[in-house]
C-alpha cells in the first residue's frame, strides 16, 4: 500500500466516524483553517489554478529528496478544506506516487464526488489536474 493509499485510508476512516454530509462538511472547513497562509507574492497568477469558480492558488516546492511539497489558499472556506485534503494525499509525494494515484477513485472512496457540486468538483479536478502536471515536470 502506498502512502497516498495509507492516507487515504486515515481520510475515509475519520470521514466514517462523522457521519452524514454536514459534520463532514463542517470537518472539511477545519481542516482548512488548519492551512499556512501564503504569502501576497505566492498568490500570483502563476500560482492560480485555472478551472476553479472560487480563487485556489497552489504552490509547488520540489524537496532534495525528490519529493514535492504542495502549499496552497483559497478565498472559499469550504474549498481550502479541499485543498487541505488534496494535499494530505499528495504534498511530500515522489511525482511517481504522483502519477501513480487514481485521484477519482479516491474522491470516489470519500464520498466527495456525490457530495460536491458539479463546479466544486470541477475545481477539484483542476486542483489535481495541476498538481500531477507539476508532478510531470518534476520528472524530466
């Protein structure tokens, strides 16, 4: 089991505990407001993540270990939630783990895709959408 895969895991385990959609909602929120501000110059244009209705930036850092630390904000809480859990899956991963992990499948395993609006979704994919690119340059 890989590491996003044990992750994951923890996730579905605490998303069980709570229940229906509006603790895991308020739980969603919390997690967010657990994430470090960027800073004004990392919420640059080059950091935004096109394919999002609320502001999401994203900032990559590749580790000497060659692994890839993700930091990211938004203006919406209920989506810095989001961010939060894409970057428990995916912030500190080798860009192979990366490539390698069916983000879908593991919406799918939480429960968010049928919970999620079609644009929060929409936003979601962008979100990883942007990180696997960044994780394909990483690569080469």
């Amino acid at each position: 089991m890989s590491a996003i895969d044990t992750e994951l895991a923890d996730l579905a385990a605490e998303f069980e505990v709570l229940g229906d959609w509006e603790e895991r909602y308020r739980y969603v929120i919390d997690l967010g407001r657990d994430l470090a501000p960027l800073t004004d110059a990392e919420r640059s244009d080059a950091n935004k993540v096109r394919g999002c209705a609320s502001q999401v930036w994203l900032v990559t850092e590749p580790q000497a270990d060659r692994t890839l630390k993700f930091r990211g904000d938004s203006d919406a809480h209920i989506v810095r939630g989001l961010i939060a859990i894409v970057l428990r899956l995916y912030s500190g991963r080798t860009p192979a783990e990366i490539a390698a992990f069916d983000a879908k499948a593991g919406f799918d395993a939480l429960g968010l895709s049928g919970a999620l609006s079609q644009q929060r979704s929409n936003g979601l994919a962008s979100m990883v959408g942007r990180i696997r690119k960044d994780a394909e340059a990483a690569l080469t």
